[in-house]
C-alpha cells in the first residue's frame, strides 16, 4: 500500500504597498507685466484770484498711476497760451480782451522751480518725477504737488483771466527727451478773477481838513486829489451846504462864500456835479492827480463863529 504524503503548495504572498507622496505645487512668479503709467486726477480747473497788492497762491495735486514693471516717470507742463514760462500770462476774458494786458503768474515743482516743458534741457527741479517698483497689477499712485502763484502788484482790469496748460505724462527716468516715451497729456484750465478797484482821496488822507483859521476874504489853501481804478469810472463831487461856509455856532448867521477850482478851473457846487470821466480803460497803479484849491470870496461883517462846509468826491465804477 502505498501512502501518500500531502502536499500544501506554498503559496508567496507579495504586499505590494502603493505609497503616494503629496507634495506642495511651487508658483514660480513670472516675469512682471510691462510698465503702464497714467494720470490718476489732475484738476481742472485750478482757480487762484488776484490779490492785485499781495502775492496770491494755490496748490493743485496731480497724481500718477502704475501698473506693471519697474519704471520711472516725468511730468512735464506747456507755457500756456502765451508761449512764456517766465511768466506765464492768463489772457483777459471778454470782448475787449485783446486791448487789455494779461495776467502774470506762474507754476512751481515741489523745489520751487518753475514748472517747464520740452524742447530744451530740463533738470529733475524742473518737472515732476519719481520711479515705482513692481506693482503687478495693484494700481499704485504717487501725488506730487504743483504751487500755483500770482505776484503781487498787478493792476489790471477787472474781470475774468484764464490759461490753459498742457500737462504731459512720460515714461522713463532721466528728464532728457530722447530718453523718455510720451505716455498721456492732459489739459488744464488755469483761471483767476480780479476784483474791483476805485479809489479816492486827497493828499494822501481819506478824510483831509482844510483850515483856514481865521478867516479872510481871498485866503487861499491847496491840495491834491487822487484817484485810480482798474475799470471805467466817473468822480463827482458834492458839498454839504451848496458851495459856501455855514456857520455851525449860529446857524442862522449869514455863510460865507468860496471857490473851489479843479486843474484851476471853478466847480460849481450849488449841486452835485461830474468832474473826471473815464468810459473804459481805467487808470494805472499809480495813483493819477488833480490839483485842487479853496479861495474864500468876499464877505462883510458876518456872525462870528465856526464855519463849515463839506465837499465828497465819490468814484464810481462801471
């Protein structure tokens, strides 16, 4: 008999153990975008009036915009309509413009340069300039400020003034022309208003006394009338008691007469009358002259007491 031994196959078990590794995905920034500059706000109109006896400033803030690379900028601004930088003139506003001077006044880079544009060779005082990093595209913005001035001791006609200026954005870092690249421009109204100006006065007083002290028939005292005004204009003059002295102690008591003579000629003033007319042009900062004088006329005996009369001139604008 045969016997048999049993058999169990081996069987091999192979683990195959799949390991799975995870690992973080590396964004590796790519080259930045290119530059692109603009203008952001830039105001217009930019408003400063004429003080005309003081200098008159203002401010006005132009700020930049970026996007991209690296880059720098220059902001430059055209002299205006009158082809000057010192000064620049804002023309006068109206029909009559043409007979009539500008207004001077100019605009300042931050180090108190005047504000320039190209042809020609400009320093970094001259415009207005800085440089941005990458800003991707995070708009960026720089404000640079421009000072707005009109000088003092401009007597000119009353009325309207305006500019306008041309303000230009370039890219680049050196204020050399050949090495910029124009970017954007923008205008801007620069504009001011000037007021009124009559004035009057005589000998250099708002109110001037003229005593004669004891009175006399054929005294006589001088003085100078002053005028000036910036617009067209008429004087009139007035006296409180019709051209003669009342007496102010005795009101009752009889006046005494006078002569009032203009350039040496006599004003009657019995009423109110027109001595000086001027339809449009005005006069200059100077103050212009007419010499007066008061003769006392003929009288007898008279009330004693304090005589008095009043004269007004009055200037009048149109």
């Amino acid at each position: 008999m045969k016997s048999f031994a049993a058999r169990h196959p081996m069987m091999a078990l192979a683990v195959a153990t799949l390991v799975f590794f995870c690992l973080p995905r590396v964004l590796f920034a790519g080259p930045p975008g290119p530059p692109r500059l603009e203008f952001v706000s830039i105001p217009s109109p930019v408003t400063v009036d004429n003080q005309i006896f003081s200098p008159a400033q203002g401010t006005m803030e132009v700020t930049i915009g970026h996007r991209g690379g690296p880059t720098g900028y220059v902001v430059t601004a055209s002299p205006g309509r009158s082809g000057s930088f010192d000064p620049r003139i804002m023309p006068f506003q109206g029909i009559l413009g043409v007979f009539f001077p500008g207004l001077d006044y100019n605009l300042y880079t931050p180090d108190n340069e005047i504000l320039r544009d190209f042809p020609g060779s400009l320093s970094r005082q001259e415009v207005l300039w800085g440089s941005f990093g990458n800003s991707g595209n995070t708009l960026s913005t720089q404000t640079r400020t421009v000072r707005v001035e009109i000088p003092s001791g401009q007597f000119v006609r009353r009325g309207a003034y305006q500019d306008r200026v041309v303000f230009s954005l370039y890219r680049g870092r050196s204020p050399r022309l050949e090495e910029l690249e124009l970017v954007a421009r923008r205008t801007v109204s620069v504009q001011s208003v000037t007021p009124t100006v009559a004035q009057i006065r005589i000998s250099g007083q708002d109110a001037y006394e003229m005593n004669f002290y004891q009175l006399s028939p054929g005294q006589r005292r001088s003085a100078v009338l002053e005028y000036r005004a910036n617009v067209g204009f008429r004087i009139e003059a007035a006296s409180q008691n019709g051209g003669v002295l009342a007496n102010q102690t005795v009101p009752s008591g009889e006046p005494i007469p006078y002569q009032l003579r203009l350039r040496g000629v006599p004003v009657n003033l019995s009423r109110p009358g027109l001595v000086e007319l001027n339809l449009i042009f005005g006069t200059s900062q100077e103050f212009e002259t007419i010499p007066l004088d008061v003769t006392i006329g003929s009288f007898g005996q008279v009330t004693p007491g304090r005589f008095e009369d009043v004269i007004t001139f009055t200037i009048s604008s149109f």
